[in-house]
C-alpha cells in the first residue's frame, strides 16, 4: 500500500498538523514592553489549525470545481487577518507577524493537499511539513533578531550592503575565462572564491554578535569561523595579563583552531567535491582531538570564564577592503602554486603551500581544490597541499601563543593542535596523498 491509498486523509492530517505546529508558537503570552501584562496574539493553537484545514480542503474542492473557490478562501482569510490587525493596532508593540503567518499557513495547507501540484505525494507533504516548521522557528526567533539588531552597527549594515551590491551586480559581469600567466587568474571565478569564504566568515561574525560575551572557549568556536588568528592573538595577550585564565584561554585558542579544520573541509566540499570526500575522514578526526583538548582543558581549568570573555576584534567579513584584500592574495597565491608546479614540480606546490598558509590557510585550500577540478593535479596532491597549508598556519599560531602569550600555553596550545594535525595527517596517508 502506498500513500494514495489514504488520499486525501494523510495530506488534511499533515495540513493540520502544519497548522497546530505555528499555532502553538503563537498560544503563548508575548511580555508587554511597556511593562504591563501580557498580551495574547490575535491567533493561537486552534486558529491556525483550522486556517490550514481551511485552505487544504479548498484546494482539495478547487481541484474539481474551479480555482476560484482557493482564491475565495485565501482572500476570506486575508480579511480576517486584516480586521484582526486593526483590532490589534491599539497595541504600541502590535506587528503583522502573526496575521500574515495565518495566511501563510493558509497557504502551505493548500499546497499539502494540492493534487496537481507537479509533486509525488512524499514530496508534497515533506515540502509542506518542512515549510511549517521553518515558519514555527522563524517565529519562535523574535528575541534572537532583536539581540542582533541591538548589536549591529552601522558600519556593519553599510558593509553587507556594498558586498552584496558587488556580489550580485558587478560579480556576474567579470569574465571568465582565464587571464595572465599560466591562465590562472579568473576573474569571476576568483569573486566567487572571495564569496564563499566572506559568506563562510559572516556566519561566524553573525553569531559573535548574536552571543556576545558567553564565555571563552564558546567565544573561540565562534571567532574561529572569522579568524583563529586574531582568537589567538587576543587571547595569547590576556593570558600574560591574567595568567591564572591560562588553561580556559589555551582551550578557547584549540577551539579556534579546530575549527578551521571543518571550514577548510566546507570549502574544498564546496569547489571540489571529490577534495571535500577525500579530506572529510582527516577532517573528522582531527575536529574530534581538537574538541577533546578543548573539553579536557575545560575540565582542568578554574571554571570556564563564562561572563568573562572580553570582546575579540572580528571584522566584518563583508568589508569590501578586506574582501579585495583576499581575492588579491587568492590570485597571487593561485600564480604562486602554479609558478611553483611548472618550475619544481609537486615540491614546489608543497612549498608554496606552506608559504600561502603562514597567511592564510583558506587561499591555499580553494587554490588546491580548484587546481583538482581543472585537472592540473590529482586528488591526492591537492588534499596534500591542504595539509602543508593547514600546518603551516598551525604554526604560525603556536608561535603566535608563545611570543604573545607565555611558554605555558603556547606549550599547551602546541600539544593539542599539534595532536590534532598528527591525527589528521595519519588519516591523509592511510587514504593516500602525493
């Protein structure tokens, strides 16, 4: 027996349950921001449910007698979520969030029991279920926007809009095609490698913002998506000042540093799949030892730090000057490896490679993938020139731990990632690499 046999029983089950899902974000209490009670919102559990049945059922009944009776329903609905505003427009902190979201599950029940939709019957009901609860958590995510805005700059929202405007408009009109020496420098293909990594560093950046001071090592996870160099910098600084923090701050630059770790692994996946698969191995077990050295540096340590984390300079990934300032190095570096490959062979892109990474390991990393997908080298070379790059920069920051820091934790800090490369570069040679 299939689904269809229990057409269209299972579609107006899952429009209700889409239904009751918003509705039930909805049902609770929303706290006064002038300080007095709470207040409800104009739909909760029920009305949602049976907006959804409502618009499910008028798609079953347009389905056989005209379309007109859905755009009747979804209009009749529109209304009501119209007065229902007005009604609630007394209210200083009244929105349209929740009258449009009764339209919208409206809307979704329609599609779940839609039958000429060009969609198998799974598809039809995942699509809609998915889309159900993606509504119920953008809901339930009020608060988080409202802390993120409250810590957005201007200068931020100044920066994403010139990226964006230069990633939209002017990205699409660079050639590409391969210019210069050995071809090597694509335009367009090196906006989208800057692309990538910025979109990649703003998750990173998004979510320091979002959290603010939570705690070291958390505050290392989450600038290590932006930079573990400048983690390990701030980090390596106030540990000579407050050397007693020394085992919680060492375990916040290792978080950092394992972090790259699953970023460069995201990167190759993304240029070069067949680097991505052949990495995701040294990936996984080097992130589980540098997540081991975290835990068992937070277990030894005087507390975790939470509420002592001073704020980490990250800056926006989006800044156009920093944005250029990576694409420049991405080209060089491309010319570099390609310089090196020509003239000395696999050695030679090793030794760029560790070159590239005392700077940047991302570079060399979307380098060596995009070297693989043109067929310049092999998938074992390019995991290999990761490898060099991701060492490279490993050291920089033990060295970095040491000189900024003290002997102690730039000790700790060499163990532990040290630990974690050995342990990934084991899992690089059982696979194969040269």
């Amino acid at each position: 027996m299939t689904l269809a046999d229990y057409e269209p029983t299972v579609s107006l089950v899952v429009a209700a349950a889409v239904g009751l899902l918003i509705g039930l974000e909805r049902e609770r209490p929303v706290e006064d921001e002038g300080g007095g009670p709470p207040r409800r919102h104009p739909a909760g559990a029920r009305t949602f449910t049976l907006a959804s049945l409502t618009g499910g059922v008028a798609a079953l009944l347009a389905a056989s007698y005209g379309v007109w009776i859905l755009v009747g329903t979804i209009v009749a609905v529109g209304a009501l979520a119209v007065a229902a505003y007005r009604s609630a427009a007394k209210e200083p902190s009244s929105g349209l969030t929740t009258e449009l979201a009764l339209v919208g599950a409206t809307l979704l029940g329609a599609f779940t029991c839609s039958p000429d939709l060009p969609l198998s019957i799974e598809s039809r009901l995942s699509v809609g279920f998915s889309l159900g609860v993606a509504i119920m958590a953008l809901l339930s995510a009020k608060p988080v926007f409202r802390r993120f805005a409250s810590r957005l700059l201007q200068e931020d929202v100044v920066a994403t809009t010139k990226f964006l405007i230069v990633a939209g408009i002017v990205l699409p009109l660079l050639p590409d095609e391969g210019l210069g020496p050995w071809q090597a420098l694509n335009p367009r293909h090196i906006g989208w490698m800057v692309v990538l990594v910025a979109a990649i560093s703003f998750v990173g950046y998004v979510a320091a913002r979002i959290l603010g001071r939570r705690g070291l090592w958390l505050t290392g996870v989450v600038g290590g998506l932006v930079s573990s160099t400048a983690v390990t910098v701030a980090f390596s600084g106030r540990c000579k000042r407050q050397p007693a923090l020394r085992r919680v701050l060492a375990a916040g630059i290792v978080a950092a540093c394992t972090v790259m770790f699953p970023r460069i692994g995201l990167e190759a996946a993304v240029v070069a799949p067949a680097l991505g698969r052949h990495l995701a191995g040294a990936v996984a077990v080097a992130s589980v030892v540098g997540a081991a050295g975290t835990a068992w540096l937070l277990a030894r340590g005087p507390g975790t730090g939470e509420g002592e984390a001073e704020p980490v300079h990250l800056s926006n990934p989006f800044e156009l000057g920093g944005a250029l300032w990576f694409g420049a190095l991405f080209a060089g570096i491309n010319v570099a490896v390609r310089a090196a490959d020509a003239y000395l062979g696999a050695g030679g892109t090793y030794l760029a490679s560790a070159v590239a990474g005392l700077t940047d390991v991302d570079a060399i990393t979307l380098s060596a993938a995009s070297l693989l997908r043109e067929g310049t080298v092999g998938v074992g070379r390019a995991a290999a020139m990761v490898g060099v790059g991701a060492a490279s920069n490993t050291v920089v920051k033990i060295g970095l731990s040491f000189v900024l820091g003290d002997r102690r934790l730039g000790a700790v800090v060499a163990a532990w990632t040290g630990l974690s490369l050995l342990a990934g570069a084991v899992v690089l040679t059982v696979a194969g690499v040269g």
